[in-house]
C-alpha cells in the first residue's frame, strides 16, 4: 500500500514565509520543504530564528517536512573539518523544526575527474551519516547536476557503499532529465530501493528547462505508476520555478505545478 504525501519548496513560491504558508493552506498542503524564507537561507538561520519560523508555521498548521540544506553543494576540496561545523548546525536547526530529514548534495567534482574522487565523497558523506544516526535523522542525498551524483550510477555507488537507514535518496526526475539520464527505467529502477523522498518536477532534454510534471522527458506518470507498485509511502514535494529562477515562480506557477502532479496521480487512481 503506498501513501503520498504533497509538500513543496515555499521559497519557489515567494521569499516572503507569510505568503508561502498562504498559498500552501490555499491549496490544503500541510507541509513545507524550508530552504529559504525572506531573503535568507536556512544555513543562516539562528536556533532562536528558527523557533520564531516554527512557532510562524505551527500557527498556520504547517509542518515541515524536510530541510531543504546546502550542505554538499561546495568544492568536494573544501575545508572539511570547518564545513562539518555547518552540518551539525543544520542537524540543531532540523531538531528545531521538529523535521527527521536533512536534504544533502555529494560535492562539486571537477568535471571529468568523478571517479578519481569517489573515496573521497564516500568518505565524507559517511562522517555526515555517523552524525546523523546520532541524531536520528535521516539525510536525504538528492541527484543534482555538476556535483558527483549527478547520474544513477554515482548515487547508487554512493547509497550502495555507505548503506545505511540514515542515508537515503532524494529522487529528483527533472534534475536527471538536465544531466541527459532516463529517468524511467533506467534511473528508477537502479534507486528505488533508497528511495525515501520525491522532488516533483519535470524538465526537457532538448534544452533543460523546467517544465510542470509531465509536460517534460522524466516520466513522471511511470514513475509515479512505479512507486505506487512499490508501496511508496512518503513525501512528494513540489517544486514550482517555472521560470528557472529563485524566488519562485509565483503563486500562479506552484498551482499549475500542483494541478499537473494531481492529475498525474487521479489518472492512476486514488491518492
């Protein structure tokens, strides 16, 4: 039996929290993939900063379903020692808004050389994940293009090698669909074993842009289809920047983008 549950990308919606939260209860989501909120990114946020925006959410009964974090998204030759600073700050933070999940990237690699550095990403994403299982929470590594997991392959190296309940994936179809990989079969069947976690959002080969869930090459209605089969209980959160840029496309963007996953979903049966 599976179970999906919508939350979305606010700051895809507008900078501003009072909007995002207006627009989110508008459309009955209950819950919110925090990134980013009145200019500032969650990296920056205070623990006190961040119980002012939980207290702001609660009142309103959104929950957040996940940090949308940074972390990974740096030279894979940084200052790791320092940068782990950042990562248990993000742990505190996601204590505060009472979320489990922490969504992570693999590193930027220079371009040609990933193999070279796979011990290398290996190695710190199990440092982040031994926090993590201190912690209880679970990091959440989403492919993305330019950073090492960038195709199917590298992810499932990395989720395969660490193999841990605390490390799972972020499956992004559209963020495949612009590193030129199938996303259906090809990429779903090689991840859906570490699947805990779906960005909803479609993108074209021809030139990478964005487009609403299945208007693009990333197979949203199979893939949708797929994870049914496999009893997928979790979040769909949708991403809305149909303009390809932050902040956000607009309250208009996130209710095409959340029409067309729903549709998606009623034409292979009940939620």
């Amino acid at each position: 039996m599976y179970k999906f549950i919508f939350s979305a990308f606010g700051d895809e919606i507008a900078s501003s929290l009072d909007e995002q939260i207006e627009v989110l209860k508008k459309h009955g989501i209950e819950y919110l993939e925090f990134r980013s909120a009145n200019g500032k990114n969650i990296a920056d946020y205070t623990e006190d900063e961040a119980k002012e925006v939980l207290r702001k959410l609660k009142d309103s009964g959104i929950k957040v379903s996940a940090i949308g974090s940074p972390i990974g998204k740096v030279d894979v030759n940084c200052d790791f020692e320092k940068y782990l600073e950042l990562f248990r700050h993000i742990v505190e933070l996601a204590h505060v808004l009472e979320t489990k999940y922490i969504r992570i990237f693999s590193f930027y690699v220079p371009e040609g050389e990933e193999e070279k550095y796979t011990d290398v990403v290996v190695e710190r994403l199990s440092k982040f994940t031994e926090i993590a299982k201190k912690e209880d929470i679970i990091l959440l590594h989403e492919n993305e293009k330019e950073i090492y997991g960038s195709n199917a392959e590298r992810c499932y190296k990395i989720l395969s090698t660490i193999n841990s309940p605390n490390l799972r994936a972020t499956f992004d179809p559209a963020n495949f669909v612009q590193c030129k990989v199938e996303v259906y079969p090809h990429a779903f069947e090689l991840l859906k074993n570490y699947i805990e976690y779906v960005h909803i959002k479609d993108a074209k080969f021809s030139d990478g842009s964005v487009t609403v869930a299945g208007e693009g090459n990333g197979r949203l209605k199979d893939v949708i289809a797929a994870l049914k089969r496999i009893g997928f209980c979790g979040f769909l959160s949708i991403e809305p920047h149909l303009n390809n840029n932050l902040p956000g496309g607009g309250p208009e963007n996130f209710a095409k983008a959340y029409r067309a996953i729903k549709r998606i979903i009623d034409e292979e049966g009940e939620i």
